[in-house]
C-alpha cells in the first residue's frame, strides 16, 4: 500500500480524505465504491485503474481546483458574518 496525507492507493483502489479530489475523481467518472468514517474523518474509495500521480497532477491542473477554491472562499465571507 501507497500512502501520503491524504490518499491512499491499494490494488486498483484510492482511498482519501480530501472531500475535493473526491468530487473530481466522481466528475470524471471513476466508480465510487464506499465511504468510511474514521473518528471525525470521513473517507471515499474510488476503484481507479490509472497512474493515481498522473490524476492527482490532472486535478491539481484542472478548472475543477479554481471552482473548489472558489466555493471555500465564499464560505469563509458567510462564516464571518
């Protein structure tokens, strides 16, 4: 098994935590096998047979970030209200 902070990669599986990557992996199509939630983490599997490198370069790289970006930062102004 293949870790880093948030995402784990075991067979033709990634597991992670970042709600973000999941939203995109889920837009491109990758089957979504379950969710877990581990204390008051919550965990997504996606069945993804790619070069999980290549997608997290993809989706680092993508529209999709800005949009992401774009809905946390109008969060924060609704927060401080």
């Amino acid at each position: 098994m293949k870790t880093n902070k948030s995402h784990q990669t075991k067979n033709d599986h990634i597991i992670t935590d970042d709600l973000a990557f999941s939203a995109y992996l889920k837009m491109k199509g990758y089957r979504f096998i379950k969710s877990d939630r581990k204390r008051s983490k919550a965990f997504f599997t996606f069945e993804v047979a790619e070069d999980i490198e290549q997608l997290k370069v993809e989706f680092i790289n993508s529209e999709f970030v800005n949009f992401y970006n774009e809905i946390r930062n109008l969060k924060k102004i609704i927060s401080t209200k």
